[in-house]
C-alpha cells in the first residue's frame, strides 16, 4: 500500500440511525439534492412573470422524481447489467440492491416531464428549461455520496491527490467522484444559473444541460475504473462515454436550433 497517499478511512454508510430505521448517506444527498431544487424552483416561482405556480413546483419535482428512480432503475439494469437481469428479471425490482444510472434517470426525467408538460398544458421545453437549473446540485451531492460509501473510484494514479481505496486494492487512485462533483455540481450549477439569468431563447439551457453534462462526464471517464464486468469498447471508450456522446450531440444541435430555429420550442421567445 502506497505510504505517500491519503488512504480512504472508510465510513459509515449510515448516516444517521433512527432505531430500526437507517439512514444512508446515499439517500440523504438525493433527500438533499431533491430539497434544493424544491427551495430553488419555489423562488424562481415566486419571480414576476414566472407563468409558474408553487403546486406546480411540487407536481413538476414529484413527477421528476419518479422518472429518476423508474428511469435510473431500468438504465443501469439494462446498460450496465444486462446479463444479471436476463439470468434473474426479479433483480429489475431489487433496489435495495443497489445500482442507479443516471443516463437511464435522464431518459426517465424527459418522459416524466413531458407527461408533466402535457398536463399543465405548457410546452416541454418550457419546463426543461426551467428544471435544468435546479438538477446540478443534487448531482453534485449524489457523487459526494459515492465518494462518502467509497464507490466509483478512479483508475491507478501517483498523483499527489490520488488516494488509496482499500476496497478496490492498495494503489492510489483517482478521487474521480470528487472530480464528478466538482463538474457535474458545482461547475453545470454556475453556467446553468448564469445561463437562466441572461434569459435566453427558449431550449438553450436545456442544450446546455445536455452538452455540459455529457461533455463533463466524457472527460472524467478517462480516469474513472470502468465497469469490471464491461470494460472499454474499441480499446478507449467506456459504457459512460458511449451514453454521454448522444448527449453532447443533441445538446448541440439544441443550441443551435434555438438561435437559428426557436419557433421550433414553442411560444415565447425568452426563459421565463
């Protein structure tokens, strides 16, 4: 074991014990994450000329929610471990097990929105954009979480930040979670907020989400262990950055529909 590296202590993946109750720290970022966007979206409501409603701030982030866990349940079953649920399809329901994909919680989130849109009688993007906003932050806590449980590592670095994760050997490794949550949190949270606040056409902060997203995730897939199970594709790209290349695609080709095209979103030229 590297005696020149931090070595991860090893924590308590309960953060907080309420008799038979347990609360994981896994769980509590996504509490924290879901509690952020309810307080964010309930301002941005409150905001003259929002065209939006506090109800409808907790209808939107309920439905969200949903399309997270049906979404992210089904993406990693069928992108990361799909042998698993061909060999047993009773793991699809087996959460407790762990296992969550946030490409598959994407696709669940667009379907739940735009379900939410049609109700509301307001136009997907119309809602994209104004949720976009909020997600970063939860991200940021879900990938502090994987750091707190010692999961997701990185590969084998000699950096002088590479720590070591006694459950994934005794060399140093890349604290990639941490790089997660300094982009997809932190970094996606600045533009997204600053994007809001210039209040552009109509679609440009959900290409954004989309493009910055994808991007930040492709770049920290280059350090980060791929899947045993998977490994690299064509020698280079892991499961990750397969998923995250549509992204960066379609985030693109948003952006540049909604400057040159934004009779294509919808009524209403600007973000609300």
């Amino acid at each position: 074991m590297s005696e020149s590296h931090w070595v991860f202590p090893g924590f308590d993946p309960v953060a907080v014990q309420l008799g038979p109750l347990a609360v994981h720290w896994y769980g509590l970022m996504y509490l924290l994450g879901f509690v952020f966007a309810w307080w964010l979206g309930n301002r941005r409501a409150a905001l003259p000329g929002s065209d939006w409603t506090r109800d409808q701030v907790s209808d939107m982030l309920f439905y969200g929610f949903l399309g997270v866990i049906l979404g992210g349940r089904l993406g990693y079953v069928l992108f990361y471990q799909l042998d698993t649920f061909l060999a047993d399809p009773v793991y699809l329901i087996k959460i407790w097990t762990g296992g969550m994909s946030f490409h598959g919680g994407l696709v669940g989130v667009i379907v739940a929105l735009w379900l939410f849109a049609r109700r509301q009688r307001k136009t997907f993007f119309e809602v994209s954009d104004f949720i976009a906003p909020l997600i970063p932050f939860g991200l940021g806590a879900g990938r502090m979480g994987n750091f707190i449980n010692g999961e997701l590592w990185g590969r084998t670095s000699e950096l002088p930040w590479a720590i070591v994760f006694p459950a994934a050997g005794d060399l140093a490794r890349h604290p990639s979670q941490l790089y997660q949550f300094a982009l997809e949190g932190v970094v996606l949270l600045l533009i997204l907020n600053l994007a809001w606040r210039a209040r552009p056409p109509r679609g440009v902060i959900s290409g954004l989400f989309l493009l910055c997203y994808g991007l930040f995730r492709f770049l920290v897939e280059f350090v980060r262990e791929p899947d045993a199970h998977l490994g690299v594709y064509l020698d280079l790209f892991s499961m990750g950055q397969l998923l995250s290349m549509p992204m960066m695609v379609a985030g693109s080709l948003m952006l540049w529909a909604a400057w040159r095209r934004p009779h294509w979103f919808g009524k209403g030229a600007k973000t609300a």
